[in-house]
C-alpha cells in the first residue's frame, strides 16, 4: 500500500514539460515541509504556535499546482509563485513584519521569472510586479498581528524566515541550473 501511494504522489507531481515540474517539485517541498512549521516555530521562537495554523490555508492551494498545470501548463506554473505571494501576505499580517516572513517574497519573485519562457514575458513580470507590490503597499500596513511576539522571540522568527527564504532561494537556482543543462525546448 506505501509503495501503491508513493507511485501515485510521483505520477501526480510529474510532468514532461521541464518547467511545469520545476513548480511541481516547488510545490512538494513547500507541502512537504508544511506540516512541520509549527515545529520550527516552536524551536527557533517559541511555545506560541496557535497562530501557525493559518498557513495552512495555502495547503490545497500548493497542493492545486500540479492538477492545474495538467490542465494549462501556464496556469500552474502562475499559481505556484502567487500561492507563494498569498501565503507570505497572510503570514504577514498573522506573525507581523518583525518576523521577517515578508523575505519569501523573493523567492516567490523568481520562481515568477524562472518557470517562463522568454515568449511569456508578460506573465513573469506581472507576477513579479504582484510580488513587489504586495510588499511596496502592505509592508508595515498589517495592522496588528494575531499575536504579539516579544523581541527575543522575534529575531528568532527572523533568523529562521531568513535562513528558510534563502534555502528555498539556493533550491530553485538549483533547480534553474538543471533547466539550463536540459536540452528540452523552451
């Protein structure tokens, strides 16, 4: 039965458009380590956890990625970086600015770029420009957090926002690295 669910998680996250499964493999990491943030939060800031929970309503949407780019490979690859632009929004106004969460929206800025060809130009910087904006406008307009962390607990979050936005960071150049080995055509 493990083996039978496995084979299914892998046919439902492949495709043979090299970019469409870029998002897909973006996609299984951030739903991979979902469920494992409240932990993180708990070692790297604190016991208050509660407010975490709100990052799972981004879950069916991640999880969406690779049903949606089976449909229209464009779209899933859209949804993915603006999934990633919601969720940080929300965690934003969940944890506050001080928690440094508004630093994923990097990442989601060149997942827009990176998973579309030069002839969709249009659409990565549009995202881009989601991305950008929703920092330029809402950063600092939250209003208060769910829950007022104290400054200790705060350099906390921001240490393991950083060090996580820069580890997805490294994984998709990695990933953009084996794109531009591939000889698939763009």
């Amino acid at each position: 039965m493990l083996w039978t669910s496995w084979n299914a998680a892998k046919a439902y996250f492949a495709s043979d458009d090299p970019l469409v499964a870029t998002a897909n493999l973006v996609a299984l990491v951030v739903l991979w380590n979902q469920p494992f943030y409240p932990l993180y939060v708990y070692w790297s800031v604190g016991p208050v956890i509660a407010p975490t929970f709100y990052t799972f309503i981004s879950t069916p949407f991640f999880l969406a990625v690779p049903a949606v780019g089976r449909i229209n490979g464009r779209a899933g690859r859209a949804l993915l970086p603006l999934v990633g632009i919601g969720n940080t929004v929300l965690s934003a106004k969940v944890f506050g600015v001080a928690s440094g969460v508004e630093i994923f929206l990097l990442p989601c800025v060149l997942l827009g770029f990176v998973l579309f060809r030069p002839s969709e130009r249009i659409i990565a910087i549009a995202i881009a420009a989601v991305g950008m904006l929703a920092f330029t406008f809402l950063h600092g307009r939250y209003g208060a957090p769910v829950h007022l962390y104290s400054a200790e607990e705060y350099a906390g979050f921001l240490k393991m926002n950083s060090l996580s936005a820069g580890t997805l960071t490294a994984f998709i150049g990695l990933l953009v690295m084996n794109l531009m080995a591939s000889p698939a055509k763009r």
